[in-house]
C-alpha cells in the first residue's frame, strides 16, 4: 500500500479483553434513543447493514454527539473504536409501486471523527478522522466503463482487472485511492462476468479466466429455426505476460458466441442460467470451488489443473457438460431469491409461493453473481440480490468451515435462517446485506474478494464491484472497490473503524479528569453520517503499531486528517526460537513438508502465547500463505499442504510476527552459520523433500 495519499486513517493495534474499569459508555450501539448529547436520530434500516444489533445513530453535517464516560485512572492505556460509514443515499420504498427501487443520488463528500476531550476545559486529548462516502475509481488512459465487478488478480508486480478490457496498476499503488492504468482492448470477447481463476491472495491457480456466453429473449423466427435458450461456462486461457494478456481466438462459436473451453452448459430453459463463474481456492484442503448461476446461486468443486468440473462421487470430470445429465452432489444450489422450476432435486425444502417478485428492497425475483469467501472459520457466498436496472444490491450469508459438508452449504444469513430456503415468517429468502447504495454507487453487484497484507502484516481484505452512477443508466457500468473489515461476530462490513486512544501513563496529568466521548460528521452541505457499536478496551500493555489505509473519498482536491498524537512507549520483544523442519513422502507423486518453530520473550526466553506468525513460500507459480498462533509453550505448528514430487524444497519466508503486547526482532532468532533464520540478511529457510 502506498503512503502517499492525502486520505490517511490511523488504525491502532489493541487487545480485547474484559475488565472492571471507571470509564463505561452507555448505549454503545444506539438501539436506544438516551444517553448522548447532541442532534442524531436512531435509524435501523436494513439496507446500511449496521455492524451491531439493528440500529445505528445518523448525524447530519455539522453535528456533534457526546457523553461523559468517566474518570481516566493512573497507569492504562485505553484505546476507543466506533464504527462509521455514510448514508447518503435514497431510501428505496418498501411496498408499492415503486418497492425496492433505487434513485439517483449525488456522492457528498463525508468524514467521521471520533474526540475524547476533558470535561471540565473541552480540551481535546486524542482523536481521528476519516472519509467514510465511496471512492470513484479513476482509469487514467481510459474511461472507466467495466460491467459485472471488479476482478482483481496479482501477477508479477500487478494488480489487473479483467472486465470489458484489461485494467492494471502497480502494486506499490493504491487500489482504492490511486488511478487504473488502461490495458489492452481486445477484438476476442471473453465472456460476460468473467472470474480470474485465482485464489484469495490474488494468485492464478490457472492462469486463466472463466467466461458466460448466453442465448436467451428468442424471437419467434429464431425458436422456428430450432434455436434453444442456451447458457455456457467457458476456462479461457490467458496468453502472453502481465499486465497486457492476450488470449486466443476461439476453437468455435454457436448460438451464444465464442467457445474454448467448455467447463458446464445448459440448453432449454434458465433454470439455471449457466455463466457468472467466480473462484475460490481452498488452500487448507487445496479444492478450487467455482460459484456460478443466474436465478440461483450453485457451488461445483472443480479440477485445480484443468478447471474441469469434478464429480464427488467418482474423483473424475462427468461424462457430459450438460448440467441436467450431472448426478446428485455435483452441484449444489446454495443461494437464491426466487422459486425453483428445474430439476426436482435442486428444490429447497422451502419454495416462495407462486406470485413471490422479490423482497422489499428487490423489484425483481432474481440474483446473480455469486461470489465465495473463506476468512476466519467461515464460508462467506455473497450474491447480488434484484434488477441489475434499479435494485442490485450485494448480499452474504455463511457457513462454518469445520462443518462436514462445507462449503457446500447449507449457508445461514446473521439470523441463522437458511438462505436457500423460503422464510415464511419474513416472507422472503434470508440474507444479510452487505452493500446497497451509497452516495452515486447505485446498484451494487457482482462482489469479487482479494487479499493483501501491508508493511506491518495487517490482513486487508477487498470488495470489487460494479456500480452504476444515475438510473436509469445511460452509460456503462463502472468497477469500483471497497476495503472490507469484519465485525465481532466475524461478518464482513463496509463500516469502518476509527480508533483513539490515551495514555495516562505516559500522561500522568490526565489521572482524576472527567473525560468525554465526541462523535461528529463533517463534509458537504446535507450529507450524512452513521455511527454505530462504540467500544473501549483498557490495560497495561504498551504496544502501538500505526498502519496506514487509502480511504474511499469523492474527487476533491484535498483533504486535512486528524490524527493522534501519542507519546513514544518502550515495546517489549518476542523472537524465534527453535526451529523443526522435516517432510515426508504423500503417495508416490507429493511429498508433505514439515514446520514448526517457537515463540520466546527476549527479555526472559520465557515462552509467549498467542502470537500469531504467518509465512509464505512458493510451489511453481503459486504463492501459499499459511499462518499459526504460537501454543501456552510458544509452539507455533503451520499445516502445510503437500507439495508435488516435481519440486525438491521450498523456500520459505517469515512474512510477519504480530504480538498484541510487543514487536518482533528477527535479529534475535536462532541462529545458523551466524546469522539468525529468517532474518533480513538470512530470509529463507529452506525445506526439502
């Protein structure tokens, strides 16, 4: 990530825990209206997805919240989150003739901050600001005119896009904040909602990319001429290197365009409406997982070689590419919003009577472009709910990994309701939102999730979409991106969090004073701010590890940013012990290697618990990250996938050591031949077969 923007938000790393403290703030999540000082109305509308509970506070701009939390003690740092985002968008009705629809609406300029200030002077002790209104991607070269997402891959020293054409910055750049250069405009069209076949870090597992070609809305001539609605999935090969693929002229074409490959097809109806295809690579279980479909959502394991789809049942890709020939289990429906009239065993055992035309924020039955997500110890699949016209928004449900059938569903919204099944309570089919609109992002759809880490290690997941600006449209979609963080029950958010935070141990003077929380919204004339879920940790630890993050902002030409200003602290220190190396051979065509290493205090060689490590290597092409968290004895054991016999070692490389409590010198690790592994003069450990 770069640090040369003008949009800088501070991020501090704390620990959570419980505590008796003097400070406490009341009514932390507002779904009451008492306890803070200030204009704000309590709002809980679906569509903003609040991080905690059902409501959070709107401020308009220009206001100001507050409360006295209570008095600072002598010798604790506390460090303070809120939650923020924007909520400058039209309220689609709920019912009616215009049920769900989405109108346009300017993009205001919108900033959060968060203020702790002593009571008995308002001086201000500590605070943050941020821009929480979406950003618009610029594409420098080039107009930013890409339909179905933003797929984005890492290769070389690139992030690309692949849309109507190819995309692509540095990775030394911004994704949200700094301009896409424009690539190559191919004459060979590749598809519609084309899904690079990579996995969550970015990295091809094929290179390659998988393409919809669709024949539907026949005319009466064409059903005279035997021509049959007609959906198809197509692995086309990327040729040539980063950033400006290529790739090769079709093997054929038939009513529905260009053919390579195929991976899965349907001919005779929309049920299901075959295209859309999106990746996921599982590196624990090393699957790849291709969601896809229009109507409903489906999941299929497919070849990780060959992108070939792979029938559970017999290991090997079924006889036909026909969907309706393929046996029960090979696909799994896992999302939808409306009733099924396919094939019986892909029915829910729970269908929408026969007049259902969406919820209350869909003006149409129908969702599309799935894409999967697997962070923490959940499955996320993420589809895009209604009309691509005026109602697309961007909805999640998840399942837990450890469960036996995972990630083949059943998938469950924040309600534990299952997403593929009618809820005749609610009248709909669950989910939960994750993105609807937002300033002049109208119609969100077609999510796409990567990973990157920034200097310090810190995971940074993010959100491609398309969008569109006006409705109805005149013009192309465009892409754009979010950076996704997750709330305390695990789900991903566009919310952001701004963190503060004081010390009194450093500041003694503070000790005894009455201190107040402010939240308050600035920006342009009308916009409007959500807050939501205030929290407040506090101990005696002393780690502070500042990170900077490109928020999404509107263009304007600047932007001043508050940020605290905190006291230097002395950091303790863990290093790397002993190391264990070894492999072992997996049948008679991989080998499976060995690591593990321990995590010691430097001032006592103590062992330290709960550090968490993450390294990475590489096998041919593909990039692995793997991470532990170091044991009561400072063991930290990584579970490495299996390696195949082509390969003699693996070099491996310490990407990061994060210690909630203190820093990692590398410099104090074991030592070989004088010079401590994986140290910046000796990087990598290598493992051999």
């Amino acid at each position: 990530m770069t640090s040369q923007s003008k949009y800088l938000l501070v991020i501090i790393s704390i620990a959570w825990f419980s505590f008796t403290s003097s400070i406490t703030i009341k009514n932390p999540s507002f779904e009451t209206t008492g306890d803070w000082d200030g204009s704000w109305t309590k709002e809980n509308n679906e569509l903003f997805a609040p991080p905690n509970g059902d409501s959070f506070a709107q401020l308009l701009e220009g206001s100001i919240i507050s409360q006295n939390i209570g008095i600072l003690e002598a010798n604790k740092v506390y460090s303070f989150v809120v939650w923020a985002r924007s909520t400058n968008a039209h309220i689609p009705d709920t019912s009616g003739s215009d049920r769900g629809k989405q109108k346009t609406h300017v993009n205001l300029l919108s900033k959060a901050k968060l203020t702790l200030r002593l009571d008995d002077d308002e001086s201000e002790i500590s605070s943050a600001e941020i821009v929480v209104s979406p950003n618009s991607t610029a594409v420098s070269g080039g107009k930013n005119e890409h339909d179905d997402g933003a797929n984005v891959f890492i290769a070389g020293n690139h992030r690309i896009h692949l849309g109507n054409s190819i995309l692509y910055q540095s990775i030394a750049s911004d994704p949200i904040a700094d301009p896409w250069i424009q690539g190559t405009k191919l004459d060979t069209d590749w598809g519609l909602a084309v899904g690079p076949v990579s996995d969550l870090n970015g990295t091809l597992i094929i290179k390659a990319l998988g393409g919809g070609f669709t024949k539907t809305d026949l005319t009466q001539f064409e059903k005279n001429q035997g021509i049959q609605v007609t959906s198809r999935i197509e692995l086309v090969p990327l040729l040539g290197t980063e950033p400006n693929y290529s790739v090769p002229a079709p093997s054929g074409e038939d009513e529905a365009g260009a053919i390579f490959n195929t991976v899965l097809k349907h001919v005779g109806d929309e049920s299901p409406w075959v295209f859309d295809a999106h990746y996921c690579y599982d590196d624990e279980t090393e699957k790849l997982w291709m969601t896809w479909g229009g109507h409903s959502g489906f999941i299929t394991e497919v070849d990780s070689s060959t992108g070939k789809v792979i029938d559970p049942s017999t290991g090997s890709e079924p006889p036909s590419l026909e969907f309706n020939s393929h046996a029960e289990g090979v696909h799994t429906k896992i999302l939808t919003n409306q009733k099924w009239d396919g094939l019986q065993m892909y029915s829910s055992n729970l269908e929408a009577p026969g007049p259902y035309e969406g919820d209350e924020y869909s003006t149409q039955a129908y969702m599309e472009g799935l894409g999967l997500l697997k962070h923490g110890n959940f499955f996320f699949a993420c589809g895009t709910y209604g009309s691509m016209e005026d109602s697309y928004t961007i909805r999640c449900c998840r399942q837990n990994s450890s469960e036996p059938n995972a990630p083949r569903g059943p998938y469950k919204d924040k309600n534990n309701k299952r997403c593929a099944e009618f809820d005749t309570a609610d009248g709909r089919y669950p989910s939960s939102m994750l993105l609807g609109p937002d300033g002049d992002h109208l119609v969100p759809g077609h999510p796409h999730f990567w990973r990157e880490y920034g200097q310090g290690g810190e995971e940074m997941v993010f959100l491609g979409y398309d969008h569109r600006t006006e409705i109805p449209s005149v013009k192309e979609d465009a892409m754009a991106i979010r950076r996704l963080f997750f709330d305390n029950d695990g789900w991903p958010t566009i919310w952001m969090p701004i963190h503060a935070r004081v010390d009194t141990g450093a500041l003694p003077d503070l000790v005894g004073k009455q201190v107040k929380l402010e939240l308050s919204s600035s920006g342009d004339n009308l916009s409007k701010i959500a807050f939501d879920h205030v929290e407040i940790s506090d101990g005696q630890f002393t780690t502070y590890n500042p990170t900077t993050q490109i928020t999404a902002k509107p263009t304007i030409p600047t932007l001043p940013t508050s940020m605290p200003t905190l006291p230097p602290v002395l950091t303790a220190t863990v290093y790397i012990g002993d190391i264990i190396v070894g492999s072992k051979p997996v049948g008679s065509k991989k080998w499976k290697p060995n690591l593990s290493f321990y995590i010691m205090k430097s001032s006592s060689a103590d062992p330290v618990k709960g550090v968490k490590a993450t390294i990475k290597f590489t096998a041919g092409s593909k990039l692995k990250i793997k991470s532990c968290k170091s044991k009561s004895n400072g063991s930290c054991v990584f579970k490495l996938p299996n390696i195949p016999n082509k390969f003699d070692s693996i070099d491996v490389v310490v990407k990061s050591v994060n210690w909630k409590n203190g820093e990692y010198n590398s410099g104090l690790n074991t030592e070989f031949d004088n010079c401590p592994v994986f140290s910046t003069d000796c990087e990598t450990l290598p493992i051999f077969k």
